[in-house]
C-alpha cells in the first residue's frame, strides 16, 4: 500500500524551521485526511539538523529520513527523495518556512481531479532580496520561456507538485533542479501547470543560494537544451557543423588556388587573410568531426542508452 502523498524535503542548515514546518504540515495533512509520508533529506547539514530530524520521527511517524555524508546540493538531495517517494503524488517543498504547506490540497487537487502531471508554485508576491534575487528572476524566467517554450512564469520554485510517474522518469542531477519543468517536457509530459503560492520571507537562517545561481542557472539551460536534442545522436550537432566549418575552409582554398593560377608567384599566398581563415577553418571542422565520434563513443557505452519511457505496454 502506498500512501496517495508523498512530501519531499530537501534541507541543508535549517534546524530551527523544522519543528514548525513540521507541525505546519501535519495539521494540514490530518485535516484532509490524506495517508502521507514525509520525505527529509539532510544535505550534510552542519547544524543540529539531522539530530532534530531523528527527534521529529519519533515524534511523527510519517517522516523517513535520509542523511548525507556530507553536501551534495539541492538536486542530489531531491533525486534521493524522488526515488524514496511511494505516493501517488509528490509535492516537494523548501525546509525554511518560505513555501506555505496551506498550498497542498489545492496542489494536490489539480494533480488528481485536473489530471495535471506537473503543478509548479508561482510566488508572484515574493518576499526576497528585490535587487539581487526578485528582478533577476524575472529576466531569467523570461529568457527560460523564449527558449524552452515552458509558460511557467517560477521555474524554480521549490514547491510543485507531480504525479508519481513524472519524478519515477526523470532523473535531477547537478544542479538541474531548477529545470525539472523542462526535464519533464522532454520526457514526454504535457500537462504543466501553474498555481499563485503565498510566500514568506525567511524566517530562520539563511538563502544557501547567491547572484551566481544566475550564471550557472543559465549554462545549464544550454546544457539541457542541447542534450536532449542532441543527447542522442550528437553526431548530428557536431557533424553539422564539422563539414560546414570544414568546407567554409576548403572553399577558401580553392579561391587561393584560383589566385596562384591566374597571377602565378606574383602573390604570396600566406599574407593574405584567406589563407588563415582557410588554415583554421579546416582544422576547426575537422575538431569538430572528432568531437562528434568521441560523443558517439560515450552514448553508444552509455547504460542509460535505450531507456525509454513507455505509456502503455499491452505485449505483457
Ligand atoms: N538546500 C539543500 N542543499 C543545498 C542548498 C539548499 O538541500 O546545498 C535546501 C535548503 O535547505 C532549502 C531549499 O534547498 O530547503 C532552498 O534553499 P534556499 O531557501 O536557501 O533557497 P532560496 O529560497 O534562497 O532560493
Ligand atoms: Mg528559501
């Protein structure tokens, strides 16, 4: 029997909330008369943390626990919990008290009866640094919708809901946390949704994130975007631009070799700059051939090379 709830709680540093949180949730949770597990996971907190976890479980049964040895990050912190979860839908949210459970029958509700497969939180009224955290967000939540064609308007806000198969499929890792929106469209779910959440300032400790989030944030989106076109069949990128890097090259040389025809030893074929864009374009196309076989290497041993999600399997 699984529970038709699964909370996941990814925490780093966040002793004093615990309690609070805690409590928060289950008087939620009885009042709805939802069968629920809580999923924590101590990042290698360096706190009291874990220590008030093991009291809160004796306390609520409901809680399973995990600990790192030591940090890991957000994302590696909710692969664990997702693949712990049992629940027929998973809701994750942060450990500080900024995300309000209040939000979990109505999250739940659009999981259930809205037949939603991905519900994100949308802090629209944010209580968080204007400077260096709310107007960068929204610069960055725009330029993630042009490029992933996601209409979230919180990417990364921590608390979303799913139903069980959209987290069983896919797999966070790195600091892919912010784009699990993303990792699920490619995975084949369409129903994304979202839903206004309350948020709260911190009231306990601190953000364990700064401006370089936004960097980071950024690379990873390139990264997610190229490896799930290309992931599979890199040659496809690489070889593409190898032979048009490789011939851009070769016509230069034959335009070299026109010149030397027409005007004989009266040019000198190294002073002219056709003849160093000639030089690095073919060199540069051929790099980019090699890289293409060197990435086919890598996913032809990849073990992960034929997993697929399947909807249905009526062969069994
Ligand atoms: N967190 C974590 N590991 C980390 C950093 C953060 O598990 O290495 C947790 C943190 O304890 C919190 C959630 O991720 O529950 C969001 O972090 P934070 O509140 O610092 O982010 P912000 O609200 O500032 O975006
Ligand atoms: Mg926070």
């Amino acid at each position: 029997m699984h529970p038709c709830l699964s909370i996941v709680i990814p925490l780093y540093n966040e002793d004093e909330s615990l309690p609070e949180l805690m409590e928060w949730i289950a008087r939620v949770c009885n009042e709805h008369n939802y069968s629920y597990e809580v999923i924590m996971i101590d990042d290698g907190s360096t706190d009291n943390s874990w220590n008030v976890v093991k009291e809160l479980m004796k306390q609520y049964p409901a809680i399973r626990g995990i600990r790192f040895q030591r940090n890991y990050g957000k994302s590696p912190a909710l692969y664990m919990g997702f693949k712990a979860a049992m629940g027929d839908v998973v809701i994750t949210m942060d450990a500080d008290l900024q995300d309000s459970p209040d939000e979990i029958p109505e999250l739940y509700r659009m999981i259930t009866e809205e037949g939603y497969d991905l519900v994100s939180g949308w802090k629209k009224v944010r209580y968080d640094n204007a400077l260096t955290k709310n107007l960068p967000s929204k610069l960055y939540n725009g330029v993630n919708r042009a490029i992933t064609g996601i209409k979230l308007h919180d990417m990364n806000c921590g608390l979303k809901a799913y139903k069980r198969k959209v987290i069983k499929s896919i797999e966070v890792y790195g600091e892919m946390h912010r784009f699990i929106p993303v990792l699920a469209k490619h995975a084949g779910f369409k129903k994304i949704g979202e839903k206004v959440v309350q948020h709260r300032a911190r009231k306990y400790g601190t953000s364990k994130f700064g401006w370089e989030r936004f960097i980071n944030g950024f690379l990873d989106l390139l990264t997610i975007q190229f490896t799930s076109r290309f992931g599979k069949k890199p040659m496809h990128f690489f070889g593409v631009l190898g032979a048009f890097t490789f011939f851009t090259g070769l016509l230069f040389v034959v335009m070299l070799v026109i010149d030397k025809i027409r005007f004989g030893d009266a040019v000198g074929l190294t002073n002219k700059p056709a003849f160093y864009i000639a030089l690095t374009s073919m060199i540069m196309g051929t790099l980019f051939f090699l890289s293409g076989f060197l990435a086919e290497l890598i996913v032809r041993n990849a073990a992960d090379r034929n997993h697929y999600i399947v909807e249905e399997d009526t062969t069994k």
